[in-house]
C-alpha cells in the first residue's frame, strides 16, 4: 500500500476500531456486508477502519470489492495471492490492525453486523473486559443434525478444561482488545477453529470474556464448513491450547484414573494370590506414572517460559 494511500485514510476522527472481513467466492453480497458494516459504524462515531481481506477468491468477490471501494472511505481491500484460510486472514489482519479494538466477522451476512458498534460500546465502556463475544442463540448452519450435538461436546470438553461457563465458543462475531490479543496471534490456526483458539487463549490467561446473546441468520452463498475435518479440528484445537496454557489440565486426570485403577487391581491380585502381580497391573500402573510424569513436565515447561 502506498504512503498516499495511507494518508487518505488519516482524515476524520482517529481510527479506535479496527474490522477484519476475511471474504471468500462472497460475491454475490459482500458488497451489501459492506454497506451494512460501515452504515452501522458512521453512524457510531467511532473513528474505525474496516479491512475487507479477499483470500484469493475464485469468484468476482474481490472485483465487487474494487468497484466499491471508492465509496467507502475507511475501507482498505487487501487481496492475498492464495487461500490461506480464514484464520490467517484474522490474524493478518489482527496485526496489521490500527485501532485499539479489532472486531472479527463475516461476510456472509450470517451475523448481525449492524451490532458490531453495540459490541465495542461495551469493551469500550467497561475497563474490566477484554473481549466481547457474539453467543448465537440458535444453530442455522449445514448438517444441523451432526453439528449441534458435536458442538455441545466440544464446548463442554473447553469448559471443563478451562473451568468456564462458555455459551459459544465458536462465534464468528467477536470484539476485543487489539494488545491483550497481541501475544496470541501467533498460535492461531489457518482454518476455522482460529476463533476457538482466540476464546480458550482469553479464558486460560484469565482476560474476562463477555457473551452477548445475537440472532444467527441463515448464511448466503455456500458454506466452507466441512463437518467432519472441521469438527476433529475444533477438538484438537481445545486440547491443543489447553496444553500450551494449562497441560495439568488435559494430563492428570487420565494418570491419576490409571493410578487409581491400578492400585485398586494390585490390592484385588494380592487378595486373590498373595505374592503374584500380573503383567497387566503392571502395565496400568506404569501408563498412569508415566503420563504423570510427562503431566509433571509439560507443567514445567510451560511456568518455567515466558508466557505471551
């Protein structure tokens, strides 16, 4: 981008928001996402940028972007030369960003981006909160069937974990603190579960979270979701950043269930046949010792380093 470019986007008040719209094949309405996006912020005052990122569409969505972007102002188009998922694209667009609050979205006109001033206005308000969280109140996606009962799974796993009521923690309508949000950027994943991650790095530094409940449209164009690939990875994703933050967490109890179990077979053996220990016992006994140590050790490493 060119220095007159940027110079452009300095007049009016000073950007304290930042909105990053990863856009992918969303041809046929990013250009309406977009009028309702910056409709909704004029009117806010809020001094805001709004970064409309095309991560190598197929379709004319980044040709749509360029025709309207004359009108609209404080919209910068970035477009990237290939499809690197809507995580990279938030995370880009994250560190790129000017504003102290960073907003993420969509453009698929699933989520009520009219609310996104309504979001800011509360982390703005409100010094105790670091990110605000759009809950959706009902599921409006493909394979509703499989979808909802993976995605109550999933959630439960997260809260247990991190010792947290969480009503969504896959919303794409997010706002939160661009500093706090710094150190994390760097954990997230290209895919979809980029918002688990940025939910669960919160909660596992204690950073309050606050959950709005939003009405969730059904999403125009076709969806990116693939339920099986996507649902593993959202898993492996609340596992994954709960490892890095709090490996206790995910370790012990599985060694302390072994102990316990073995324990309980080893008094049994020796009830049964005094002075016999079966191979088997043996073997719980020595899972349960040695993912209590590997428990013990990750704990280590992860109080010894620096944190983000």
């Amino acid at each position: 981008m060119s220095h007159a470019h940027i110079q452009e986007h300095t007049h009016g008040p000073p950007v304290r928001v930042t909105i990053v719209l990863p856009c992918y094949n969303e041809e046929d309405h990013v250009v309406d996402e977009v009028k309702r996006i910056c409709s909704a912020m004029d009117a806010s005052g809020y001094g805001y940028e709004l970064l409309a990122v095309d991560d190598a569409s197929s379709d004319g969505t980044l040709d749509r972007l360029r025709e309207v972007e004359h009108l609209f102002p404080n919209m910068r188009v970035v477009a990237f030369g290939h499809n690197g998922g809507s995580g990279t694209v938030r995370r880009i667009g994250s560190q790129r960003a000017r504003g102290e609050f960073v907003v993420w979205t969509d453009a698929d006109m699933s989520y009520p981006n009219e609310r996104i001033p309504e979001l800011v206005a509360m982390l703005d308000t409100d010094p105790e909160i670091d990110q605000v969280v759009g809950a959706r109140t009902q599921e409006m996606g493909t394979h509703k069937a499989l979808r909802v009962p993976a995605k109550w799974m999933i959630r439960k796993i997260a809260e247990r974990l991190t010792n947290t009521r969480i009503p969504d923690l896959n919303s794409g309508l997010r706002v939160f603190r661009r500093e706090v949000a710094r150190p994390y950027l760097r954990l997230l994943p290209p895919g979809f579960s980029c918002v688990t991650t940025i939910t669960l790095a919160f909660l596992s530094n204690q950073h309050p979270v606050k959950y709005v409940p939003i009405e969730y449209a059904k999403r125009a164009g076709t969806s990116k979701f693939h339920f099986v690939r996507d649902a593993y990875r959202y898993v492996l994703q609340v596992l994954r950043m709960v490892m890095y933050f709090n490996p206790l967490k995910v370790l012990m109890p599985p060694s302390l269930w072994l102990l316990g179990i073995g324990t309980a077979k080893f008094v049994y053996d020796q009830v049964r046949n005094p002075f016999y220990l079966p191979n088997n016992t043996v073997l719980i006994l020595m899972t349960g010792l040695i993912f209590a140590a590997i428990a013990l050790l990750a704990d280590l490493i992860v109080r010894s380093r620096e944190h983000p």
